[in-house]
C-alpha cells in the first residue's frame, strides 16, 4: 500500500474511531471551515518555501498541504479515487 493510501486509510480509521488527543480528530471535530482554512494556510507556506528555492522546506510543507488535504477529502466524503477519476479525465 503507498503511503498517500495509507494514511488517508488512518484518517478515515480516526474518522470512524476517535482517538483522544488525536490531531486528526481535533480537525475533524472542528469541520471542513477549519480544515479548509489549515489546507490554504499550508498551501501559502508551500509556496512561500519554493519562493525560497528551499528543497527540504518544499519537501515538509508539501507533505503538511497532503495531509490536510486528505483530512478535507475525508471530512467531505470524497474518496482518493474520486480525485483519481477527476485526474484520469483530464488525461
């Protein structure tokens, strides 16, 4: 199993059984605004390292803007595959 599945696998496993102290479960709790909001956020600072031409920088931040993105997919029910469709038909 790739990483990206597995841990969306873990989201949506944190989804159905809540963990205390679970970061994820916080963002769950808090909703798609609040997801929403930390997705935009890490995308700025995304670009704000690649602006900076810092690899490692790019490298963590993209791997955070992933990470909300697929806590966002999860907290609208929108599966990996469906974003594979989406990218398949524009192929």
């Amino acid at each position: 199993m790739d990483i990206t599945k597995e841990l969306y696998s873990v989201i949506l496993d944190r989804q159905n059984n809540p963990e205390e102290g679970s970061y994820t479960n916080y963002l769950l709790s808090k909703g798609t605004e609040k997801i929403a909001k930390k997705v935009g956020e890490e995308a700025v600072e995304t670009a704000i390292a690649a602006a900076k031409k810092n690899k490692s920088e790019v490298i963590a931040e993209i791997a955070d803007l992933q990470y909300h993105l697929l806590v966002l997919m999860a907290s609208m029910n929108i599966s990996l595959d469906d974003v594979e469709k989406e990218l398949r038909s524009r192929r």
